[in-house]
C-alpha cells in the first residue's frame, strides 16, 4: 500500500516488474476494474495486457493505456460537465491537424506565414500546456519576446481555440488539461475516479509531463494532502529511468 517509485536502468526489467505487480493484485483478489495502469503508448499497453493474460491465463485484464486514452474515454463521457459548446462527438486533432488550424488562423489575422511558420506558434503553445503555464506567463518568461511578439502569439492562441471550439475539436494537449479541468471543477466526478481506482501504476514515469503528474495526483490524492494521506489499502507505483528522461531537454 501506498506510493512506490522504482527507478532502475535500461533492460532491467522496470516493465516487466510492473506487469508482475498488477498480476500479483488481481491474484490477491483487487477487482481489474479498480487498477489502472497508464503506459507511454498503445502497443505498450497492449504488451501489458498480453503479459498479464500469459501470467494468470485470465481475461479478466485491468485498463492498461496512455494518459491520451484514458482521458478521451472520460471525457466521451464527461465532457458536458464542462458546460462548453464541445459534445461527446468531438474529434481530435493530431500535430498535422493542428498546424493546420494555425495556418488557417494566421491566414485570418493576416500574419506571414514565411515569417513565423504555423508549426512554430505550434510548438510554442503546445510547451506551454505541457508545462502547465498558460501561453502569456510562458511568453513573458521569455527573455527573446518582444511585445509584438507575444501579443501576436495571443491573438493566434486565442482563434485558434475558437477555430477548435467551432470544430468541437481537441488537440492532444487539451485532452489532458480539460480532463484535469475536469476533475478540479466537478467533485462528484473527481470522487468517482478516485474511488474507482485504488491502484494506479505508471510506466515510463520518468516522461511524465507537468500536467500528467497533476491527473495522477488528482487520482491517487483527490482532495487529501500526499504527505498525510492514509493510504488505506490504496496504492500508487511508478517505474523509470531518471536517465532516460527524453523531454528533459
């Protein structure tokens, strides 16, 4: 019970430790569906659920999926409570898709898209969300923007997300944050999956994003404090390698 982090190197078998820990949960009788395993990739996961099945030759296999999957599925289901003009039927837009809306939107505003390109105002925000910062707080802790610059930079953030609203469309990083949205703002939700899920693992640990940790922590915590939280039969578990973290850069 409780947290656990298990930093190990490369082919050691920090996958392999979890895939044995989640079979040795279900042996000892936890219910699949109060695990939840988050992978960094689809086959991963799938490798996982493979594993586990080889292990206890059971179907009974918990969810095993990204933090990406994980939220579209809460938010198919969910994404009402937000009381935004997006439905349970929105699409997702993948990087191609996103550079896209940014050059229509740029098009819009008249910007040169010589200049700047769309994939850069698509990087920039994209770094913003990924390390929780709104776009003008990243901008202004930018020492190379200037004023025009990060006024430009708002004002294609800004229609760009009406673009995505108009669209009932998300982008991979608002998958995440308007889950965490999400759980923040709707309590009854929040207690749902934290109720649900008594034992959370997470693979790769060491590539978890700013708001990743924060969904994590909203599941494993919701509205406890981490350093006195009685665990009460509840667990959290990640593995990685500190020198392995490929966005540290």
């Amino acid at each position: 019970d409780g947290p656990l982090l298990i930093i190990s190197g490369p082919g050691s078998g920090k996958t392999r430790t979890l895939t044995h820990r989640i079979a040795w949960l279900l042996y000892n009788g936890v219910f699949p569906e109060n695990i939840l395993a988050v992978t960094f990739t689809n086959k991963a996961g799938k490798e996982m659920k493979n594993r586990i099945h080889h292990i206890l030759q059971t179907d009974q296999i918990p969810k095993a999926c990204t933090f990406h999957s994980w939220c579209v599925s809460v938010l198919r289901s969910n994404i009402h409570l937000l009381k935004s003009s997006f439905d349970n039927k929105f699409s997702i837009y993948d990087t191609d898709d996103q550079v896209r809306a940014y050059k229509e939107v740029m098009k819009a505003l008249g910007l040169d898209t010589k200049k700047v390109s769309p994939s850069e105002y698509q990087r920039r925000i994209s770094y913003a969300k990924n390390q929780s910062l709104n776009p003008r707080a990243y901008l202004e802790s930018s020492r190379y923007a200037t004023p025009q610059d990060r006024d430009t930079t708002l004002a294609v953030y800004d229609d760009y997300h009406k673009l995505l609203e108009k669209n009932n469309a998300l982008d991979f990083d608002d998958l995440i944050l308007k889950t965490i949205r999400l759980l923040r703002t709707d309590e009854a939700t929040l207690n749902y999956y934290h109720s649900r899920y008594t034992h959370i693992l997470v693979d790769e640990y060491q590539d978890t994003n700013e708001p990743q940790v924060t969904l994590v922590k909203l599941l494993a915590y919701a509205h406890c404090d981490p350093k006195t939280f009685n665990w009460d039969g509840r667990s959290l578990t990640g593995v990685g390698d500190d020198g392995q973290g490929i966005y540290s850069f």
